[in-house]
C-alpha cells in the first residue's frame, strides 16, 4: 500500500472494527498520543490499551505490510545491512534494516505509518525504504543483539607489530613517504590509523565503520553479523583519517562531497589482507567503511 495511504485513521477504524478498542478509550490514547507527543501506534503500547503483538499484527493485515516474528526478524536480517543506520538512529527511532533487494531496503519498525520516519530512513540510507512490522520488543531484543556491546580500551598508542601495506598501483608504502609519514601530527594520526588495521585484523573483523555524528566519532566493527562498537577518537580526528585511508586506496583526499572507492593491501603475522576503502558523504562529515578480504598466505 503506498505511504499517502497509510492513515492513523484506517487503524483507528480497524481497531474499532475488531473490537480491540472501544470509542472512549480510544480517545484516551489520542490525548495520550497529544500529550506525550509520540505517534498513535507508541500510545497504544505505552499506555497499554493495546497488546503489541496484537497491535502489530493488525497493523499488518490493515495496510498488508509483511509481519515478522522475533524468529523471523532474525532470520530476515543481512548483517550487511545494519551499517546502512547509525547504532544511535536505530535505538532512538526502534528500526531495524534488515536486506536490500532491487535497490529498496527493507526495514523491520513498530510504527510503519510514520511516514516523516520513513522519510529520513530514505534520506539517510540512500535507499527506497520498504517496511515490515515487528514489535517493539522484538526489535530492541535484534539491537541488543547485533550491536553487541564489549568493553574496548581506548584508541590510543598503535601496538608495536609491523604493517607491510602495498597499494592498488603495487607501490609499498615507506617509511617516511607522504602516505607513511614519521614526524609531525600526521605521524600520530597515521599511527592511529594502524592501530585500527591491526586490532580488526587480529580480531578476524570483516568490515570497518567510521562514522561522525552531531558530537562524537562512532567506531564499529562487524564480524559475522555482530556489530561491536569501540570507543572511538574524538570527532577532531576524522579529518586526517579520512585523509590517511584515502592515500591508501589511491582516492582523491579533495573529493568530499562524493563517493569514492578504492584498495590496499596489508601483511601482518603471516596474514594477507586486501582492504576495500570507501567513501561516502554524511551528515556530519565523511564516512569511512573499509571492507577485509583474508587472501592465502604468500
């Protein structure tokens, strides 16, 4: 059913219909909706004049928008997916992606009439939004489950463990070149930089996120289909590391306002790692996500 359609009032009526709800306390949830300023579907759970599983499942079969069980929004979800929605933006707003197919992400949420929500998922994922209704149990239960939450030392001094770094054009990165430089603040940042390679690569992750947000750097890391996030530098070092990924995947460091992608490839302990890097425009700065293929040893 196209969005425009998808009225608080056809639930209303349906709620009516099937005498889940009478009139008065229907009214009662509008007031309740007023006065939280949160949308009808949140004040009939929070105020439990609704069962959510019930409410959920007629939200489903009112507006034919595909219902998933716990089990089933497990099973539907792509870890590759997840990324496409900062951490902070799936807690606050209760959604969860789940697959792209033909260029529309599909989105497991409570609440699928909200179309100024559905809205901002368009904008912020890049993707045509497709819902699908789960309860909001169920999907802060995926959350909990996907961002797995460890505790993580802070970034701070690389390990003493050496890179070999090769880039796309078979150039080694040296010592002392523009891209490995040795003196200086950039030299810091470069050692930061390394550190990440080094602690992903030991850890068997399969992909890398830096991500700025309105007053911090989020840092992630996805192995499998758990996304684990690390305390993360401080939002002042984006800029350089953008800049040290960019050398190393031969991208234009000037180019900020578009996409970008490219290689390298790191040696460390006898393991041989082919980064992809990309790079992307966000809201709050440029957005780095790097990609680890473990290639046979040499």
């Amino acid at each position: 059913m196209p969005e425009e359609k998808r009225t608080y009032e056809m639930l209303e009526s349906g709620l009516i219909a099937r005498d889940i709800i009478r009139a008065p306390e229907l009214e009662k949830a509008r007031e309740f909706s007023r006065s939280r300023d949160i949308s009808l579907v949140a004040a009939l759970i929070e105020g439990n004049f609704v069962l959510e599983e019930e409410l959920a499942r007629i939200i489903s079969e009112i507006y034919d928008i595909p219902f998933l069980s716990p089990e089933e929004l497990e099973k539907n979800r792509l870890p590759s997916a997840a990324g496409l929605l900062a951490e902070s933006f799936t807690r606050d707003h209760l959604v969860m992606p789940l697959k792209i197919s033909d260029n529309t992400l599909e989105v497991a949420m409570a609440d699928p009439l909200d179309f100024f929500l559905l809205e901002e998922m368009r904008m912020r994922s890049g993707f045509e939004v497709e819902p699908r209704v789960a309860t909001r149990s169920a999907i802060k239960k995926e959350i909990e489950n996907v961002y797995e939450q460890r505790t993580a030392p802070p970034m701070s001094a690389p390990p003493d463990k050496k890179l070999e770094i090769t880039l796309s054009d078979g150039t080694r990165a040296e010592a002392g070149s523009e891209i490995l430089p040795q003196e200086g603040d950039e030299a810091i940042y470069v050692g930061l930089a390394n550190f990440i390679l080094v602690r992903a690569i030991e850890e068997g992750v399969d992909e890398i996120h830096l991500e700025p947000l309105e007053k911090q750097l989020s840092l992630y890391f996805l192995t499998g289909d758990k996304l684990r996030c690390l305390n993360a530098p401080p939002l002042s070092a984006l800029k350089m590391l953008v800049k040290r990924f960019k050398l190393l995947a031969l991208c234009d460091v000037a180019g900020r306002s578009r996409y970008q992608e490219g290689f390298f490839e790191v040696k460390l302990e006898g393991k041989h790692v082919k980064i992809e890097a990309a790079f992307s425009a966000g809201e709050y700065g440029e957005i780095i996500a790097l990609s680890l293929c473990y290639l046979r040893p040499d």
